[in-house]
C-alpha cells in the first residue's frame, strides 16, 4: 500500500479549518440578514407566480429561438420552413409542398 504523501495531513487540516471557517461566515451572514431585514425569512406566499414568470419567460426565450431558427434556415436554404412544437424538440420543422399527380398519359 502506497503511504500518504508528506504534506497530505497539512493540506487536510487546512482544508477543514478552512470549511470551517467558511460555515462560521456564512452562518454569520445569514444571522445579520434576519435581523437587518427579519421579513427575508419568509418564504414567499404566492409561489405560483414566479413560476408563472418562469414560464413565460422561456416561452419568450423559445420564440426568439424559434424565429433565429427560422430566419437562419430561410437564409441558408432552399425549403420552406415552419415553428411548430415537435415530439423530438425540433424548433423548427421543414415542409414538402404536395404536388398535384401529373395527369394521365394518353
């Protein structure tokens, strides 16, 4: 079995003195922060509306995707090009135009 380097005890002591020293400061700050602002504690009553913000947000962040998407493809080829919400999370899909049957050969 290979023996622990020689500094190995140091550093681990350090390291732990550090953590400690981190925890005491951040419990510190956290007591501060309650008496300073003793509202900042409480939990906020209507969750539902950030996620609601949450949501509308990366609704929003999707439609520029979206629209980048779409301008780069239109840009960049030949096809024709539409948003629509895919299965495979594709932003934009292409589009093959149907064409009518040739008509029958006399």
């Amino acid at each position: 079995m290979a023996s622990p380097a020689p500094g190995a005890g140091f550093q681990n002591k350090n390291r732990v003195a550090i953590l400690a020293e981190l925890d005491k400061e951040k419990r510190r700050l956290i007591q501060n922060s309650s008496m300073n602002n003793p509202g900042a504690s409480i939990p906020l009553s209507r969750p539902a509306l950030n996620k609601d913000f949450r949501d509308h947000a990366e609704q929003q962040h999707i439609a520029a995707q979206q629209k980048a998407a779409l301008q780069h493809a239109h840009a960049h080829s030949s096809g024709f090009f539409i948003t629509q919400d895919s299965s495979f999370g594709n932003l934009i899909l292409p589009v093959l135009p149907r064409l009518d049957p040739p008509p029958p050969a006399e």
